[in-house]
C-alpha cells in the first residue's frame, strides 16, 4: 500500500496518489488558491492603475512609510514562504511593489509550475497567479514617475514652508525695531520740554498738546545694563516693608517676632491649657455602662518574664485560654441547671 503526504491538507493518506483527487483535497486547494487569488488580484489592479496614471502623480502608489501599515506580508502558497506586500524607498512605501517583483520573477514561476504538477490543480488558473516581465516593467517605470512627482511636490512644500519662516521672522525683527525706535525717541530729547511722538492719521496733536501732566515729565528707562538687541524695559526693584515675600525681600514668617496683645501677653494659637484640663475632666466624669465587655478586667495579674500576650481574656482575670475553660464550665452549668 503507497503512502502519501500531502502538503497541503497536512496529512498522510495511505491511498498514495489518489488523495489529490479527494474531495477534502480538492476543496482545501480551493479554498488556499482562492485567498492567494486576492492577493494578486489587488497587486495586478495596483499595477494597471499606476500604469494608466500618464501624468506620473501616483497618489495611489507612493506613500509615507508607516511601519504599521506597509510592513504587512503575504503568504505565497505556491513557494511556500512569506513575501513583504509592499517596497520601500528610503522614507517612502512603494504599494503593491514587493509582491509584483515576487510574482514576475522567475522563482516564483518554476515553483507555481511545481506546485500545480504535485497538487493536480487546473492549468487553465495558473496564469492567474503570474505576472508577466512586460507588466511588471511597465509597472516599475510608472512608479519611477510616481516617485519623481512625489519628490517634486515634497521639495516645493518644503519652499514654501522656508517662506512662511522666513517672513515670520522678517515680521519679528520689524516688530522688534520699532518697539526699539519707541524707546529711544524719548532719550534723544534735550531739555525740560516734552517729547511727544509724532502725529498721525489716528491721533490729534492738538489734544496731546492741551493734557500736560506727570507722564509728560516722565523719560525713557536706562537701558544701558541690557545687551545690544534687546527690547528690554528695567521698571526697578520693588521694595516692600513688612510685606511679600522672600523673593521680594520680605523677612520669612519663621523670622517675624509673634504679635503681643494690648496687656503684653502673647497670642496663642489652639486652645489654652486651662480648658485642656477642663475637657480632660469632662472625660473621667462621663460614665460608661458597668455590664460592657471587660469592665472588671484584673489589671493587677502578675505575669513572667517568658510571657507573651494573648488579646482576649477579658472576663474577669487570668489568660485567654482561662476564659476558654471558664466559658466552658459556665455552660455546662447552665445546661445542668436546666
């Protein structure tokens, strides 16, 4: 009798050859051919449409690279090994280009010639599982255009990006010199006259002339402690008596005499001694009940050096295992008096 494994359905039949033509065989080939079908029925339409795509833009072609995505593989029935779905190109994913190279090379095909000689599968779908040389390079040339666009849009957005940082900062450093010009207008005024800014579309000279007050007097802070450069203002060290806090100078409150009362005591904090006794008085006054648990507990029991405690003799005096004896007789009283 022949023996046979089969591959496939993972099993020994002892009808030699005539397992391939099995039922069971023919439904698990079905079934494998079918999932592998997919696979490259998704891959070939990828091809189609990078191939149809003239103006080399390949939106659906070259992506991003995402670990989580890209990284998935394909199990090839045919060669029996694993195949990464998709190619790679530096920071870049190239969709369905691992598993187009596999199926058009010339590996893959002897293997799926093996593979349908050994499992008796129908020549007719065989050619559905390849992919031919002409295919694949016009695949591989649409994808060179897909890149090319790819890197042509990435290198303009990041012009324009360069753009949009170089006018932010021009906008900052306008910004900075004329805060600076504001500062230093007051400085290069000579004489007890009051510097006003010039007037403008928005502001009436004639109404700042006729508000004379302190602020006019006032002239433009020292600013020769700062760097070159920098739009700083210096408005003084704030000096508090008695108030703030360490940062601002002020004594720490651990430091601070405590305040006297008007007779010269001091003032105290909680509650005074006096009613501490009056409350511990308050406590030996309030009775407890006279029948509760170890009322008449025996505190005086004399005890050993080697003795340990035993939390629950609380009858009358002695150790635990004494009220135990004592609950014991207790009750067998009772019952006899009954």
């Amino acid at each position: 009798m022949a023996v046979h494994y089969c591959g496939l359905c993972r099993r020994t039949s002892f009808t030699g050859r005539r397992h391939l033509y099995s039922a069971a065989h023919r439904r698990r080939l079905r079934e494998a051919l079918g999932r592998l079908q997919e696979e490259v029925a998704a891959a070939r339409a990828a091809a189609a449409a990078a191939a149809a795509a003239g103006d080399g833009d390949g939106d659906g072609t070259v992506r991003r690279y995402d670990p989580a995505e890209h990284d998935r593989r394909v199990w090839c029935l045919c060669c029996g090994s694993s195949v990464r779905r998709d190619g790679r190109r530096g920071g870049l994913a190239l969709l369905q280009a691992g598993l187009l190279q596999h199926l058009a090379g010339p590996e893959h095909r002897r293997e799926t010639a093996r593979f349908w000689r050994e499992n008796r599968a129908e020549a007719a779908l065989r050619e559905r599982f390849l992919v031919s040389a002409e295919e694949y390079d016009r695949f591989a040339e649409a994808t060179e255009r897909a890149l090319a666009a790819y890197q042509r849009r990435e290198e303009e957005r990041i012009r324009q990006m360069a753009a949009g940082i170089r006018e932010a900062e021009r906008r900052q450093r306008e910004t900075v010199q004329a805060a600076l010009q504001l500062q230093t207008e007051p400085e290069l005024c000579a004489g007890p006259s009051v510097c006003s800014p010039p007037p403008g579309p928005g502001r009436d000279s004639s109404q700042d002339a006729e508000q004379p007050g302190p602020s006019g007097m006032q002239t433009g802070p020292d600013l020769n402690w700062t760097e070159s450069g920098q739009a700083l203002t210096f408005i003084g060290h704030q000096e508090t008596e008695g108030k703030g806090n360490v940062h601002t100078g002020a004594k720490p409150p651990w430091l601070t005499e405590e305040e006297e009362e008007e007779d010269g005591s001091k003032r105290q904090i909680g509650p005074s001694y006096e009613e501490f006794l009056r409350q511990k008085e308050k406590q030996k006054l309030k009775k407890l009940p006279a029948e509760r648990v170890g009322a008449n507990f025996d505190h005086t029991s004399q005890t050993g050096d080697s003795w340990l405690p035993s939390f629950g003799r609380v009858w009358n005096h002695g150790r635990r295992w004494q009220s135990r004896h004592q609950f014991r007789t207790e009750s067998g009283e009772k019952k006899k008096k009954r």
